[in-house]
C-alpha cells in the first residue's frame, strides 16, 4: 500500500510518500516507525500521538489500530492540526 | 479587585483629550475574565451595538487579561473589539506581543477609545498619564515606519500599536499593527483611523500582583516545557504555511475565488519551495515559547507568512509566484490591510472580470502583478480600489448582477482559507460565526479533520462539536491564550481553571469556565442582535449551496442541510432566531 506524508510526518520521515505492505493501521505503523526512527516520536504502542491523524484515501480520518487496510489504499499521515 | 487585575480601564476622548479611570466589578471580571470576552461587555456598556462604527460615538476597545504579565507562555496578547464597519457585527481581533505587557502596565485592564480627534494623532499612555500628539508628519507612513518613528521620538520603552495608510483612508479591513503582528479581521484599522489616531503609544510600571506566585510559576515552566513537544512542532518548524499542501491534498484548497478546491501549483508555494528562494528565519511575540513566525527574507526584510495570507494572495487569486506573494503580503503588512480580506475581495472581482461583469481586463487570475497593482489600489482608494476597499459583499452590491451569489463572505467579512463544501463542520462555523467567516473564532475544521465526522456529509451530530470549538475559542480568546498552545493540554478547561485560580485567587473549576465560555458567545449574540442582525444572516452564500465542489461531487452542500444544521445550533444554544 501506499504512505503520504505531509506537515510534520513528512518532515521527520524526509520524504513524501512511500510504498509498505500492512495489512492493519496497526502493522502500517508499526512499519513506519521501523523504517523511519525519527517518526517514533508520533507513533506510539497505542497509535499516534495527538498531534498527527491518520486519513485513509483522502476520505475516512482512522484511529484504531485494528482499521483494516486494503492493497490499493493510499494512509495519508498528517498533522492534525491543519488549520491555521 | 482581585489579584491579575486592576480593577478598572481607561476610558479616552480624543475628541477632548479627557481620560477617566471607570471602576470594573469583580462579577464583570469574573463573569467576561478578559480579552474578547471583557472587551465584548464594555462594548455592550459603551452602546457600541448601535454606534456607526466609523463615527465619533462609536467606542474602540483595547481588552488586556489577567494573564498578560504571567510567566505563562504565550500569554502576551490583547484583543481589539469594536462594532465591525466591515460586517457591522461584533468585531473581536486580537495581536500578541509587547503593547499587552506595557498597555496593562498603565494601570488599566482595557482602553476605551471613543471621539475623534481634531488632527491625526498619536494617543501616548505613559503610565496612565494620556495626552494627544500630532502625528501629521506620519500622515501615510507603512506601519512598521510609524512604529519605528514613533518610538525615537518618545522612548525606546513605548510600545506602538497603529494603522497604515489603509486605516486613515478608511478602508474596511484596516488592520491595527504591532511589532509586524496585526489585529487583522473586521476592520478596527479603519475604526481608530475614523478617530483621527495613527498610533497608540503605551508604557507603564503598574504590575499586578499573582495569588499563589510560586505555584503560578511552577505551572508556567510545566506548560512551557510542553510546549516544546510534538503538539507544537508544527507551528515552530514549518509554519502554518505547511497547511497550503495538506488542504490541497484533501481538496480543500479555495482556489480562483472558491471554484476549485485544489490547484495544481500549490507546491510552489510550499514552506520547503519558498525557503529554497527566500532565506527563512523564525521569530516569536514576546512571552511566548513556540516562535511559529516564519519570516522569509524579502528586499532586506523579513515577510511573514501564514497559511491564510498565502492561501489569500495565493491560490484563492489564482497566483502561483511565490515571490509575487511575498510582495503582496508586505505590502499588506505596510499599509496595514488583512491578507485573507484582501485576497477574497480581489479574487471576487477576477471572477467578476472573467464573467464579464467588470471591464478591467489587466485583473485576471494567475497575474501577481495584478493583485499587487490591485493592493495598491486598495490602498490609496483609487480606480476600483475604492469599490474593493468597501470589501466584497459591499462590492457586489454595487456590481449586481447576482454577483453576491459568489462574493466569498458571511455577514461581509471574506472567508477563510477552508473549502466549505469539503469542510462541512468549519462550514456551520463560519455560518454562525458572530463576527462573519472566520476560523479564529470556531475551530471545527479540527473536528473536519478527525474521525469525529465525515468531513463531507456534515450531520445533526457535527453541531455539537462546532459548538464545543467556538465556546473553547471564546474562553481562549479571553483568558488570552495562543490557540497554538491548544495541543498541549490533556484537559484544557481544568488546566485553564488552574491557571485562572492561581493569577486570581478565586476558586474556578472547569464548569465554572464552561459556563463563561457560552455567556461570552451569548454576549456577543446579544450584541449582533443590538447591532440589527437578522437569521437570513446566518448562511453561506450561494455558490457553496447550490453546486457541488467542482472535481469533487462527494462534497455537496444544500441549503436544506446548512439551515437544518443552523436550527440545531440555535437549539442546543438554547437561543431562538429571532
């Protein structure tokens, strides 16, 4: 599946998007955080922290990490606070 | 009087140069606590709901807290409130930095301004002691400039609040400025400069006692050390101009005066894009531990940038030019005029040109010098300066032809930087809003963007939490705390209840706070309905009612849904709408 990055995600990963296989926002995150340390800071055991949300599609803002996640869908990690 | 205040405010006619000081009551100051709030009810006492808001009567309030002074990060603010001339509603703009910590220094918990003076004048406050200066040789002067010559002539320790060329023409979204920040929306530029002030000059050594100094302190350090954390992180490293990506990412970018809710240049004008051209350094207000200003090197200065003067001057103009943005911008910042108010009404009349309604063929979406040459315009009030200085609802009154269907306003002041047909939450805010669209004022495109609601399909559901936003505002805006602090509390109302007891002795809990927290938005409420508000007010217009977002078919929005939603706001505000 697909990451984009954007705001402060996309600061810590240094780049914008990136291809993983993950089955669950769970395994999504527990992925990222792997493969890039400086996101550890906004990913903890139980998710994100509040200062980052996850989108799926560009449609459906998810949390639980149980939120099943399908081959072709694109998980946008930003952050939360999005205005200004 | 309790502790964190002084227990009166200056009230000023420059009309006569009289100055009294009018005692507060603790319940008032306990009832509004400060800023936006105690400034809305001075207004209310001061008839300022049915003064003209550009006349002599009409009084112009300068609203401290009782946190400025505190070790309290980000808590050097002050709110300017008047009745707007822009919307002819509540007005409540509020700027941070040093002209809090020095205005409260004169002894006062807020300046009243009303008259108008004989000649352009500068208001100097010396430690509660008032007198009028001329300011003729200012007549015209960029902002920054009369900051700078006002404080050689009267000290280095005076802090400078004033209007730019824009505020003694009377243009209707004149800012007033500090220290490059700016009381920005709705027009209170024009209201000081209708009084003939250029600048008001403030310094003092008047301080307030705290009720529990070491406990006050102990919080302070807490609350900064968390504001050095992730929930800030974005504001000191990128800006809020980092928001342009990510709205455009989620089709909520307005573009070309809200045709569009995406636009294909955006990256141009992306924080990492403009810094790569324009050398970025990082500033903060005084008192304050996040530093989210972001200033990009510009003709030896810095330009400041946010997300909604980029998005303004920007996208919503059609423009793609970073550079040609950061001139926009300064120049703004120079004649003291708001960015998003600005970039709404000359994006309204690019369409106006595009559809054929305005003969002025050089203002054309996509040209930054259009939209420079149109500021300037503005500016001096000349050619079609003056219409686009009245804003865009008065300006398509004037144009006609239907054209308010598309003006990008609420109650005549433009909207912000957020796609209502995408953003459906912020869409009821900016519906409600008593001061017109605007995000300072209702928060809900946080409930947008959180799993919450569907950010699409706004339902009974969504009315709560736009609620909860705007009431969680009017506290902050009061109280005065940066709304960028908000992410590091873990339960604001107990914190901010800590806080307050803490300044003031008095025993607040959270409920307590709540509760002021729905006085003041019903406050302001009442004054809107002093003011001549009626419920045919309280919609968007009819661009965003009538077609869905276009490349977007999923984010519709009828007028049956805004009206069922606006009834249940009403409802569960317990107001009807009448």
């Amino acid at each position: 599946m697909h990451v984009e990055f954007l705001g402060i995600p996309r600061e810590r990963a240094g780049v914008s998007e990136v291809e993983i296989d993950a089955e669950t926002l769970g395994q999504a995150l527990t992925t990222l955080a792997a493969r890039f340390p400086a996101l550890r800071e906004l990913i903890t055991a139980g998710g994100l922290h509040g200062s980052v949300a996850a989108n799926l599609n560009g449609d459906q803002f998810v949390s639980d990490p149980n939120t099943s996640l399908a081959a072709g869908d694109r998980l946008l990690l930003l952050s939360a606070d999005a205005g200004g | 009087m309790p502790p964190g205040y002084h227990g009166c405010y200056l009230r000023i006619d420059v009309s006569t140069g009289r100055a009294e000081r009018v005692p507060l009551a603790d319940a008032v100051l306990r009832q509004y606590i400060g800023g936006s709030g105690l400034g809305t009810r001075l207004l209310l006492d001061e008839g300022g709901a049915t003064a003209d808001p550009l006349s002599p009567d009409a009084p112009l309030v300068f609203a401290f807290s009782p946190l400025v002074g505190t070790p309290l990060t980000t808590s050097a603010k002050f709110a300017v409130v008047s009745r707007s001339p822009l919307t002819e509603r509540i007005n409540d703009a509020l700027a941070g930095s040093g002209f809090a910590l020095a205005g409260k220094r004169c002894g006062c918990d807020a300046i009243v301004i009303v008259g108008r003076a004989s000649r352009l004048s500068v208001l100097v406050i010396d430690d509660g002691e008032v007198r009028l200066e001329s300011a003729e040789d200012l007549r015209g002067e960029a902002c920054p400039v009369t900051e700078e010559k006002v404080r050689s002539r009267l000290g280095a320790d005076f802090r400078i609040a004033s209007i730019g060329p824009a505020g003694e023409r009377g243009v209707r979204y004149a800012t007033i400025s500090h220290d490059r920040r700016h009381a920005g929306r709705g027009g209170s530029g024009a209201v000081l400069g209708s009084k003939n002030v250029k600048a008001v000059a403030v310094r003092g050594t008047q301080r307030c006692d705290w009720a529990d100094p070491g406990a006050l302190v102990e919080l302070s350090r807490d609350v900064s050390q968390r504001s050095f954390g992730p929930a800030t992180a974005k504001y000191r490293e990128l800006g809020t101009a980092t928001n342009l990506l990510t709205l455009n990412r989620f089709g909520a970018l307005p573009t070309r005066n809200f045709q569009r809710g995406t636009f294909e240049q955006a990256p141009n004008l992306s924080p990492a894009e403009l810094s790569a051209r324009y050398p970025r350094a990082r500033a903060s207000c005084v008192a304050c531990t996040i530093g989210c200003e972001h200033l990009y090197e510009l003709n030896d200065a810095g330009v400041r940038v946010e997300y909604e003067s980029l998005f303004a001057l920007g996208s919503l103009c059609g423009v793609a030019d970073g550079g040609a943005v950061l001139r926009a911008l300064q120049r703004c910042d120079e004649l003291g005029i708001d960015t998003i108010s600005t970039g709404g009404t000359i994006a309204f009349a690019m369409e106006c040109v595009e559809r054929g309604l305005l003969d002025e063929p050089w203002l054309a979406f996509g040209s930054g010098d259009a939209v420079l040459h149109a500021i300037d315009l503005i500016g001096r009030r000349e050619g079609i300066g003056r219409m686009l200085a009245e804003g865009s609802r008065r300006a398509a009154l004037a144009i006609g032809h239907d054209s308010l269907a598309f003006a990008p306003q609420v109650k005549g002041l433009e909207i912000p930087g957020y796609e209502p047909r995408a953003l459906q939450t912020m869409a009821l805010g900016f519906a409600v809003g008593a001061r017109g669209a605007d995000h300072n004022r209702s928060g809900a495109y946080e409930v947008d963007f959180s799993d919450k609601v569907d950010r699409r399909h706004a339902t009974i559901d969504s009315v709560r939490h736009a609620i909860d936003t705007e009431d969680r505002s009017a506290l902050m805006d009061s109280l005065i705390l940066c709304k960028f602090l908000r992410g590091v509390f873990t339960d604001f109302h107990a914190e901010a209840a800590d806080m307050l007891t803490k300044v003031t002795g008095w025993d607040v809990t959270p409920d307590e706070l709540r509760t002021t927290a729905r006085r003041i938005v019903g406050a302001k409420r009442e004054f809107n309905l002093m003011a001549g508000w009626t419920p045919k007010e309280d919609t968007l217009p009819e661009r965003f009612l009538t077609a869905p977002l276009p490349g977007d078919p999923a984010a519709a929005l009828t007028r049956d849904r805004l009206e069922e939603l606006v009834a249940e706001y009403y409802r569960q505000r317990g107001w009807t709408n009448s």
